[in-house]
C-alpha cells in the first residue's frame, strides 16, 4: 500500500468477510528522509469490547462502541487519516470466538479504509498456563508472564493472545516479535509497539529490541517518535493499589529509555477512561510543552469498555486533563518537524482536550537513572507464522439452575433441596470445567474458523456461547 508515495507495510490478515484485503504488506517499513515530511494523522484508543457496558452481552441500543466508531469514520470522510492504532483490550472475548465475530464486524467500516494497529493488553494474552508450547509469542519456556509485584493472571481466558496473532500481520522490523513488539516509519513519525504484557527488565529479549529499535531512528527523516503499549506508567486514578504497583514497576523499566531516546510521546490505555500528562520525567513535569524535557503520557481507554470508577487524584503535579465519564478518541497530527497537534473528542462531537507540542530535543541535567537489575537472557528464536497451533472448541454448554419441590408431601422441600444442591453442583462442575479448559493457553478457539454466523443470528443469540456448526 502506498500512503502519499511512501511504501507502507501493514495488513490485517483476512478472514471471512473482513475487507482487509487491500493492506498490501512491503518487505520494507521505512520511509526515505525526501518523502517523510507530510503531516501524518493518526486516530488513538483503546479498551473497546463489542457493546461496552458489557463483556460478553447487552442489548447493545445504547452501546458507545458504534458511536465511537462512527465519529471515527466521519473523521476519516472529512480528512486523511493514515492510520488507526488501537492500545490493547481489543474484544474482551473471554475465550469465546463469537464475541471476536462481533468485535470484527465492528471495526470493518474503519478497517477496511485505514491501517488498523494493535497491541497486545492483559484481556488478549494474559494466562496462567506454563510451560505452554502454544503460546504464539514464543517465550522462553513457554512460561507466561507473571512477576511478584505484578497482578498479571488469566484474564484472556486462555487465548494468549491466538487469535489477534491470526488475524494481525504486523510490520516485520529487525528483531521484532509478530503482533508483539513491532515498529514502522509512517511519514515523519517512527512508532513501537510494545508488549506490556510480557517482560521488559534490562535484559530480556524485549527490552533490548526496544532500546536497539528507537537507538536506530534517523531523527532527520523520523524526529518524531512515539511508544505504544497497553498498561500506562503514568496514571493518577486512585484506589487501585495493584494496578499502581505494576504502573511503577513499568515506569522503572521503560522511562529511562524514554528519556534517553527522547520519546516525544507514549499512548497506552487499561483504565477506561482519559488522562493526558505535562512532559515528564521522574514525576515531575519536565520543561514545557512546547519546549518538552521528558515523554507526554496520554491513556486513552476510552472506546467502549465499561469506565473505570475510580476518581482520579488532582494534586498529582504532573496530570494535565483528566476525564473520567468521556467515551471518545484521541487524533493527532505532526503540523511540522517541531509541532504535534493533538485533540480529544467524544462520542457526541464535542473536543474535551486540545494541546499542542513541540519536539523532545534535550534532557534536562537531572535525569532518571537507568536501572541495573538483569534478568537471563531469553532465548532469541522469534516466532513465524509458519504453524498454526491447534484449539479445542467444544467447551461445555452453559448450565441451567432448577430444583424446588411442591406442596403435598413434608419430603417434597427434602427432595427439591437435594435435586437443587445437585443442579447447583453440576453447574459449578460444568463453570470449573469450562474455565479450566480455556485457562489453558492457545486451547480457546482462534475466533472464526469453523463457525457459520449471519448478522441476523448474532443480533438474536447474544450469550456468548460458541456454536460449531462445521
């Protein structure tokens, strides 16, 4: 695909009826310097699901997921947008490949027009399986995630992150990791995607692509770079204690690199709700935002999923703007080599939040120190899309409560009771059983094939369950 003469790479790999076909892929994701100062558009969010007040049902009439993406599409009808980037949760699918069904059918009116970039958050690759030979991302061991000072656990329910692997073919940069961790030049902007998700200490594989990726830019062709993962480093709402433990232990692993690579800005989600930051580093605001000394953090969770109720704490010195109730999406635009617009609105029209930036170019004296703990190195052999692993979709069907007994008969509640405690037995059985089947990784199902749908049938049977038809 060809963007403005600039050869482009991206392709979400098609399935059925997605219009992905036209995301041509190029064996190259840079630009020349000569072709990459045109203004770049880009459309930001995150944490979506499929009808947003629920996971996995809702009768879907006032669900913020289409009027997010609406707004969306009249964007891209009135200007050029050249590429949509999603920061993790993508369908909040639990598993279940109908809910990846509907989340496509969602996104088809914009994906089938621009560039749709992912990564990868904790609802698409959190598990608890190890060793786990199907997880896609090719860790060492096959051993998920799971630190001590982090709250990583099963919330993908076993899809490790499967079926986004199968559907997303990313761009294929030097040491990058499928739809993992990945980069591309796109006009005068250099983006990385990141795997918060998986390990980042000094040391691990990621890190080291990661430092070795934004060391590489031509900041005379790309002097604009831009990080993209799912869980912030910097985030102010209150009363969530562990997310705040992990939100440290990131800002310890990644803000150093930041500041020495001179990330102008870092876009990440998780929460459902918006919060945009003063350039910053260690905490404290850092020069200004034209004249930047540190990275501007923006989350931007804000597509759909159900809000976060935490309150957010104003007297945190770095927080610019927050908004907590605002379903929307954030857009921004390189005006020039030194300038950044960025706005965000929401879902009724209205811009919430304007800033206007100018290019990190220097440190100030004091900065943050890079880190010295070391992991083992992991091993270096990086995934292909040369096999498929295999899933297991015949999970067992929901249960039904029941039990009581009549009148009649002083045995009638006995027996109503114990045929009632039976029931509610087989159910917990049948709950247990079903989770311990996807809980196990790449064992959910890859989220399409084998399954027959039409609109009508997926507007009529909203409980989730999959049905194998073929």
């Amino acid at each position: 695909m060809l963007l403005n003469g600039i050869p482009y790479i991206t392709a979400c790999k098609i399935d059925l009826r997605m219009l992905f076909s036209h995301f041509s892929s190029s064996s190259s994701s840079s630009s020349s310097s000569s072709s990459s100062s045109f203004p770049v558009n880009v459309v930001v969010f995150g944490d979506m699901g499929t009808w947003g007040t629920s996971i996995i049902s809702d009768n879907g009439k006032d669900s913020p997921v289409p009027k997010v993406l609406k707004k969306v599409q009249d964007l891209i009808s009135s200007t050029r947008v050249d590429l949509i980037t999603h920061v993790g949760d993508l369908a909040y699918a639990d598993g279940m490949g109908k809910i990846w069904e509907r989340f496509f059918w969602r996104i088809e009116g914009v994906a089938n027009q621009v560039p749709y970039h992912p990564v990868i958050g904790n609802h698409e690759y959190g598990h608890v399986s190890s060793p786990s030979p199907n997880d896609p991302s090719n860790v060492p061991g096959g051993q998920s995630y799971n630190p001590p000072w982090g709250n990583y656990g099963d919330e993908s329910s076993g899809e490790c992150a499967v079926p986004v692997y199968q559907r997303f073919n990313m761009p294929n940069s030097t040491g990058s990791n499928s739809v993992f961790w990945y980069s591309h030049h796109l006009g005068n902007v250099h983006f990385t995607y990141i795997s918060t998700e998986h390990d980042l200490s000094p040391g691990s594989t990621q890190y080291q692509w990661l430092d070795s990726d934004l060391a590489a830019v031509d900041s005379s062709a790309q002097p604009w770079k831009v990080v993209v993962g799912h869980r912030p480093i910097y985030n102010s709402q209150t009363n969530w204690t562990s997310e705040t433990k992990v939100g440290k232990a990131l800002q310890q692993r990644l803000e150093p690199l930041f500041l020495k690579h001179k990330v102008s800005v870092y876009f990440a989600g998780h929460y459902h709700s918006y919060q945009r930051s003063c350039p910053v580093a260690g905490n404290k605001c850092a020069g200004t935002e034209m004249k930047p000394h540190g990275t501007v953090h923006f989350t931007v969770g804000t597509a759909g999923a159900k809000f976060s109720s935490s309150p957010y704490d104003e007297t945190v010195g770095w927080s610019r703007k927050t908004l907590l109730l605002n379903y929307g999406y954030l857009a921004f635009q390189t005006v020039s080599s030194t300038t950044m617009k960025l706005a965000f609105t929401d879902i009724d029209g209205v811009q919430k939040d304007s800033v206007t930036l100018g290019r990190f170019l220097e440190l100030e004296p004091t900065t943050v120190p890079i880190p010295t703990t070391t992991v083992p190195t992991p091993a270096t052999n990086l995934p292909t899309h040369a096999t498929e692993p295999t899933y297991k979709t015949d999970f067992p069907t929901k249960g039904h409560e029941g039990g009581g007994g009549g009148g009649g008969s002083s045995a009638a509640p006995i027996v109503g009771g114990v045929l009632g405690g039976i029931l509610l037995i087989a159910l917990m059985i049948a709950i247990w059983k079903r989770r311990e089947i996807r809980q196990r990784c790449g064992n959910s199902t890859d989220g399409l094939r084998g399954m027959k749908f039409t609109r009508q049938e997926d507007e009529d049977d909203k409980d989730g369950l999959i049905n194998v038809t073929s």
